[in-house]
C-alpha cells in the first residue's frame, strides 16, 4: 500500500516529533508484550518434557496423572511434587522428598539408576494474575526476589497483575473507544447531514442523554445483570459515543455548503456516496483531535469504576482495584507506587502519541 | 529621497526543511504623492512584496534586501519600531472587506479603537473625528450610523469604512492589495474614484496592488509589472501602456476576452426553459413556525436556451443569478416549470431526476472549493460515472484520458491531486467532470470570475470550443460584461431577484434601454460611475 503525497507529508511529520515518535515505539513494544502475558506470567510452564514425550500445558489441561501422580485433576506445576515428578520421570519417592529428589536428579542418576530425565520451560514469572503465593508472612507482602513487586492483599504477585492488567486497560479503550467513535460519527454525520428539523430533534435527545447519571444506571445494570467485562464495555460505549457527535456534526454541517459537495449532488450521486466519500474524510480530522481525550478517558473510567468497586468482576486483574487496595493498605507503599507508574507511564505514553498525531495533522503547523 | 524605497529584496518561505523563494530581488521606490502599482498574475509574489514592508508576513517568511522608509531600514527592524509605523505612517486596505472588519464591533468602536492607540484619543474628541472621517469616505449620514454593525452594511460601505481605519491616522503611505477585486463593477468605480480623490486631497503616497490592467490604467502614476517574484518591466503607465517593451507585459495587455459566440442554426432545439420561474425563500418565526414573509429572491424569470446557444445572465452580487441557476439544475427549491428536453421536472424526486442528471451538469466559481482536496483528479473526473453509463468506452480510465485530452489537460497528471494544479487547470478539471456525462446542458456559474485575465481567455476559448463540437446549451453566471460578452447569444441583466432587460447580446451591449443596464455597461467598460442610475 502506497501512501497519498499527504499522508506521506503527515507521517514525515510525526516522525519529526521525536518525543511522540519513541513514545509510540515504546507503547507499541509494551503493549506487543502485554499480548503475550500467558508467556510471560503465567503458574504453567509453556512446554513440559516428560518421558520423551512433549507437553504445552499453556493450551492445554494435563491431569496430574499423566505425570505418574495421583490426582485426576489438573497439575500444579508450580508444586515441588510436580516438579519432581516430571524431572525424575514419575519417581514414587516424589510424594516424600521431593526437594531432594529433584537435588539429585540433576546429574540424572538416583542410587545408581539411570533416570528418564524431563524438563520444564517456565516464563520468567511463574505466577499468573490469580495465583496465590504460598509461603510465609501476611498479604499484602513485600517484594522478594520470587515477588518483584511484592504481593496484594490476597497474597497474588503484583508484577503478574500490572501485565494482565495494562493489556486489559488498553484492550478495554481500544474496544470502547473505536466502537463509540463509530457510533458517535454516524450520528453525527446524520445529523450535521441532513440538519434541519433531524438535527434539531436529535440535538435535545442528546441533551437528555448526557443528563443522565451513568453511574446510577452502572450500578443497577450491574446488580441487575451480574458484573461482567463485556457489559461494562456495552455501558461504557452507551454513555461514551456522545463525545464525538458535537465535532463530527460541525465539520459535516461545514462541509455541506462546499462547492464539491454541490457538484456531486448536481451528478447525481447519493446521498450515502456523498457522505462517506466526499464528507466523512473531513471529519476525520476532528475526529482524530477528539480520539485522545477519548482513549484516554476510557482508561479513566475503567479505572474510576473499579476503584469504587463498580467495575470489573473481581477475579479480572484491575489496576483501579490495585489502587483501591493501595488505599485501603497504606503500610504496603509498594501498591501504591506500582498503581501510581503504571497508570503515569501508560497515560503519559498515550498522550505523547496523539499529541504527535494531532500536530502531524494539522495543516497549518510547520515542521523545520 | 523616496518615501519608500526596495532594494534588492528576497522573501523565502520555508516548507519540509526547504526554503521556497516566493520575490527574488525586487526594487523600486515609491515617490511622495506618487500612486504605484504592482501588477501580476496571482503568485507573482505582488502581495508578497507589499506585505513585507512592515513585516506583515507569516514567521515561516525569510526577508533579505533592503526595505526604507523615509531613509530608516525596516528589514531586521524592531517589532516596537514596526508598530510605530503599521496604521500610523503606513497604512493597509485589504481584498475582502467581509473578513476585515470584525463582527462583534460597532463602527463607532472599530474607527475609535485606531485612534486610541495612535492618538490616545478617546470621548468626545475621537466620536468627532470619526464623524469626519466617515463623511470624508462617503458615508451618508455618519451620526446615525456610529452604531452600526459591520454586517448591516453593504459591501461597498464595508470597503469605504476599511479605507476611513486606513485614513484615520493621516498615513503618509496607503498600500491597497487588490482592494476593489471583491467587489461588484459598479461599486468598484466608486472605490476607485474615491481613492484618486482622497489621495489627491491628502497628498498621500498610494502602493497599489492589482491584477487588473484597467484598474491600474485609470489610477497609477507608475506601474511595476510583476512576474515569478521579479519585476520584469516598470514605467511610466502611459508608457506602458502605449509601448510594452516585454513580452509578459505585451501578453497581459493583449489578454482579454474577445470575439463573438458562433452563431445558432434558426432550427436549433430547445434544451431548457422555463417561464416565469419564482424562487422565493420563507420567512418562519415563532413556535408554530408561522411563514411571516418571503425572501424574494427571484421574481418571475422566463427565458429559454436551445443548442449551441449561450444564455448569459449577468447582474450584481446579490442579484438572483446564481440562485436561478441552482433552481434550474433542480438543486434548491422553486415554483414555476422548469423543462429540461421537454420534460416539465419541477416536483420531480431525487431518484425520479437521477437519469437526467447526466444531461444537465453544472461548473462552480471557485476552482479551489469545487474540487474534492482529497481525490486525484482521475477520482474526480470518473465521479460521474458511477452514477451514470457513457457509450463508447470500455472502461472508465479510458474516458477520463479522452476527456482530460479534450479539455487541454496532460492524461499523465491523472493521478495527481487538485492542490498541484493552478487555478486555469482546476478549471479544466471541473469542465471535465462535468463533460465526461456528455451533457446537453451546462451551467457555468462565474466560471471565470476567479481566475487571472490570461487564464481567463483560455478558458472562454475552450467552452467556446466545446460548445461548437458536442452542441452545447450554455447557461453563463457572470458579473464580467467582458466575457459575457465574447459568450452570449442572449443576455439577461438581473437586479434584486427582476429581469430587467433581456435580449440578443448586442442589442443589450450596444444600445441597453434600461438606466441600470447603461450604468453596468459603463462601470465595467470604462470604470466609471453612472449618476442616477440608482444603485
């Protein structure tokens, strides 16, 4: 795909502003990696050699028994029995001495014989976002050298949970955010379109939409129907696609007096061509000013809501939960300190981007 | 010593780390008394050179050379020292007396607010001025109009109150930039008669900036001809005028639309008409939207175009002609019939009218506005083509490059877009579009009104080109007499929504019955005002 002699000149543009140009460089690779959570953080191994045979126990259910064990449930990798059994090939001794066992099967003989050695490949944080750190002391508990940034306050590793948790917030504003926006240009296309007698009735119902307390309706939707994250995604758009209508409307009220606008409707060509090849283009660009307040308060409202407790079910892994325990645990600075970075940095990197964007944008700005 | 003085300036803009020269060494000197045009195409850097005196132009302007004003260098000045000068010894009018003026401010307050800042005038003393310079430019009644929004006045009235700011401080030095060229034909006489008689009464220096030969005719003392940033030929204006020694300069003076339309076979049939078409807009007011009053913008207007015949229809801004135009093309509402092929389509539905379309096309003013900033031109001219088939072409790249060859366009460009083209091209590309459909019938509303006079003449060449092969009915919007002129067939003048005469070209040219008509016919012709003509 080639680009347009403007979309090249934008590009160039953006590329000049260094600060938003490594912003998106560096949000592009933390956000590639928060993809890949279940490999970085995660109480499974990604891949188990047991016997000469191979597992990926990331896909896929094992039961215990498959390693010579005695649960038919799945297997706690992350348990010394586990281990041992996998490494020593499905010793019985394992249920005894583990730690010892697994000590000795390094050099792969046990008392003389011979084992059938296995492995297992583990990311670098054996712990997901819901898994309970076992071990001495109270949650939440400091950081150690197992728990980077310490625990919460129902003992589950913190780092764990800043990984899910981002890839959640960015994947909850992204969702939100190109569903509102597609909503809100519609309707502001239709209105600034037709005007008129439609943009007038469709005007007052949006003022008696934005006069209604979302967190009202969010709090009952939610003791109605149960929390859940697509719900709060459906709430989110229904009260967020008004923010772009106000815009779109304008330059499409704008846009209808223009001469070219006239000369297609004196070819002949529809309506709907009308709009969306000679208007929506336009409106892109007001749109695209408006798209950073936009994702950038969808993180805010995710974050809000679950800081008073209205948000997501509480098994998901939610920054805004973290900054509720920070609060609720003030001896634990290190929830505090990791909620303050992690939304610091994301917000901030977010920013940068559509500040870059939006100047890339703008027809009058000169770059030197 | 001159009052103003260029040496040698150069103005470079920068773009993408580039400097894109826009005046290349350029000096002349402005006399005491003396009025000076600059004349030439658009971006020939004319305003440019003017804007630059005080340093009036964008910071992405780079200025070398030197600029002095009564012996001080103003290039590298002081913005401090620049102030002083701006409105006070150097004073500015500018082309768009709509935009110049700012809204929300009386009269009283715009005129007052110079005053305050060069004078420190204020109260009684500065309402006493203002009076007197508003009576000076020819407002009537000064007084009553103090409290005057700038939206309550004419055009004409707007330019006069521009040109009272300009005066209020005495100025030594009035630059205009093309300060008459937003402005109907009558008024611009008027304009430019009450600037001839104010310079002469306040002994002022006047820079004039224009790209119209017989504006700088009637009102220079010297004139600098303006091509690509340099001046290529400065004199005398009589001796310019009667001796161009460049050929730029030859080329302007040569370049005006000429000639007469070819004439019409007596069995010619008729493309469109209609009879006593009235477009009148209502006024609603209250809640029940109550119709209290018309807008009447076009009273009963009859006339009838058949092939390769050009109906013109000229008159003042404000006068209905483009809203006839509109009406006709079916694009805004109207009562009356309108038959277009012999069918009456008035009250006809947008999908009823679709088929017809392709019949009927229209070309819009402004060259810039009328083409989509995002389509390549090949994306432009096939539009149509969506909508309608075109015998004769396998695909529709094939038409676009047959049309585009026909029109005086390069093929090659196809895929370029509209901002790389000059005005003269984009033209062509609206003609294209509209041609591609092979109408019967095209509406050309001031096709040529914003183009320069040499583009101009093409242009008038290529519809009259047009017209001859493909048959052609031409409904022509202009307030230039001149190309109506080498154009119609039949013409008629229109005054606030009436037809005030109408007829065969040269009836209407040579012997107009009506005082209005005279007084267009001798404010564009000769540029001179018409008393009692009632305007």
């Amino acid at each position: 795909m080639t680009l347009s002699p403007l979309n090249q000149r934008r590009w160039r543009n953006f590329r000049a502003n260094r600060r938003a140009f490594w912003s998106l460089i560096i949000f592009s690779i933390l956000f590639g990696l928060s993809l890949f959570a279940e490999f970085l953080a995660n109480d499974k191994p990604i891949l188990v050699q047991y016997r000469g045979g191979y597992y990926m126990p990331i896909f896929k259910f094992y039961p215990e028994t498959e390693f010579g064990g005695d649960f038919r449930t799945e297997a706690v990798y992350r348990y010394a029995e586990v281990q041992c059994l996998v490494e020593t090939g499905g010793m019985v001794d394992c249920f005894d001495d583990p730690d010892t066992l697994i000590e000795d099967a390094k050099d792969g003989v046990i008392n003389g014989d011979k084992i059938e050695k296995g492995w297992m490949l583990w990311p670098p944080i054996r712990y997901s976002f819901n898994t309970q750190v076992e071990g001495p002391g109270a949650a939440p508990s400091a950081p150690t050298s197992q728990n980077w940034l310490g625990t919460d306050d129902t003992k589950r590793d913190v780092v764990a949970r800043v990984i899910y948790g981002f890839r959640l917030s960015v994947f909850f504003t992204l969702i939100v955010s190109v569903l509102s926006s597609f909503v809100g240009i519609i309707a502001g296309a239709l209105q600034g379109f037709f005007g008129g007698r439609t943009d007038l009735i469709f005007q007052r119902i949006l003022e008696i939409w934005g006069a209604m307390p979302s967190l009202y309706v969010i709090i009952i939707l939610f003791a109605i129907l149960g929390r859940s994250f697509w719900l709060l995604v459906m709430v989110t758009i229904l009260f967020g696609w008004t923010a772009l209508v106000g815009v779109v409307r304008a330059e499409f009220l704008r846009a209808r007096n223009f001469e070219y606008i006239r000369a297609a409707r004196a070819l002949g060509v529809s309506n709907g061509t009308i709009m969306f090849r000679h208007m929506l283009p336009n409106a892109m660009v007001a749109t695209l000013t408006m798209l950073p307040f936009i994702v950038t308060g969808n993180i805010g409202t995710l974050a809000s809501l679950d800081f008073l407790g209205f948000g997501l079910p509480s098994s998901y892994p939610s920054l805004g939960e973290m900054t509720l325990q920070a609060k609720q645990n003030l001896q634990a600075p290190w929830l505090g300190f990791t909620a303050f970075f992690t939304y610091a940095i994301m917000l901030s990197l977010l920013v940068f981007i559509f500040e870059g964007v939006r100047d890339a944008f703008d027809p009058r700005k000169t770059f030197r | 010593m001159s009052l103003l003085r260029y040496t040698d300036l150069r103005v470079g803009f920068r773009q993408d780390g580039s400097v894109v020269e826009a005046v290349t060494g350029v000096s002349f000197s402005v006399e005491k008394g003396e009025t000076v045009a600059l004349v030439g195409e658009s971006g020939s850097g004319k305003s440019v050179t003017a804007l630059s005196s005080v340093n009036l132009l964008p910071d992405t302007a780079e200025i070398t050379g030197s600029i002095t004003y009564q012996g001080q260098e103003l290039v590298g000045a002081s913005e401090k020292e620049l102030r002083k000068l701006r409105g006070n010894d150097i004073s500015f009018i500018f082309q768009e007396p709509m935009t110049s003026l700012n809204p929300l401010h009386t009269l009283e307050k715009q005129l007052s607010e110079v005053l305050l800042i060069h004078h420190g005038m204020t109260g009684t003393a500065a309402r006493v001025r203002v009076i007197e310079l508003l009576e000076q430019v020819g407002i009537h009644d000064p007084e009553s109009r103090l409290k005057d929004y700038p939206h309550q006045l004419s055009g004409g009235q707007r330019q006069r109150v521009m040109i009272a700011m300009a005066l209020a401080n005495d100025p030594e030095l009035l630059i205009a930039d093309e300060p008459t060229t937003a402005l109907d034909v009558t008024i611009q006489a008027q304009i430019l008669e009450l600037l001839r008689e104010l310079k002469d009464r306040l002994g002022m220096s006047m820079l004039f900036i224009t790209h119209d030969l017989n504006i700088v005719r009637k009102i220079a003392d010297r004139v600098c001809v303006m091509k690509d940033g340099e001046i290529v030929e400065t004199g005398p204006t009589a001796l310019i005028f009667d001796n161009p020694q460049h050929p730029y300069t030859q080329m302007l003076l040569a370049a005006a639309a000429t000639g007469r339309p070819d004439p019409v076979p007596e069995d010619a049939k008729v493309v469109a008409e209609t009879e006593k078409l009235r477009i009148w807009f209502p006024v609603q007011r209250g809640f029940l939207r109550k119709t209290v009053g018309y807008v009447k913008a076009v009273n009963a207007a009859s006339f009838s175009v058949r092939e390769g015949e050009t109906v013109g229809i000229v008159g003042e801004s404000g006068s209905g002609k483009t809203t006839l135009a509109l009406a006709m093309m079916r694009l805004i509402s109207s009562q009356g019939p309108v038959v277009v092929l012999g069918q009456d389509i008035q009250g006809w539905s947008n999908r009823q009218l679709r088929p017809l379309r392709a019949d009927m096309q229209i070309v819009f003013q402004d060259p810039f506005g009328s083409l989509s900033p995002r389509m390549t031109v090949a994306q432009i001219i096939a539009e149509g083509l969506s909508v309608h088939k075109v015998e004769g072409y396998a695909s529709s790249e094939e038409a676009v490059i047959d049309i585009m060859r026909e029109v005086g366009l390069d093929p090659e460009t196809r895929h370029r877009y509209p901002h790389e083209f000059s005005g003269g091209q984009r033209q062509r590309i609206a003609i294209a579009r509209a041609m591609i459909l092979r109408p019967r019938l095209l509406v050309l509303d001031e096709p040529t009104s914003a183009l320069d006079m040499t583009v101009q003449v093409q242009i008038v060449e290529l519809l009259r080109k047009l017209q001859v092969t493909h048959k052609l009915a031409y409904l022509f919007i202009s307030h230039d007499l001149r190309v109506v002129r080498a154009l119609s067939h039949k013409v008629m003048v229109m005054k606030r929504g009436d037809v005030v005469e109408a007829g065969d070209a040269d009836v209407i040219f040579d012997a107009p019955k009506e005082a209005y008509t005279r007084a267009l016919v001798a404010a564009a012709f000769d540029l001179k005002v018409e008393e009692g003509a009632g305007l």
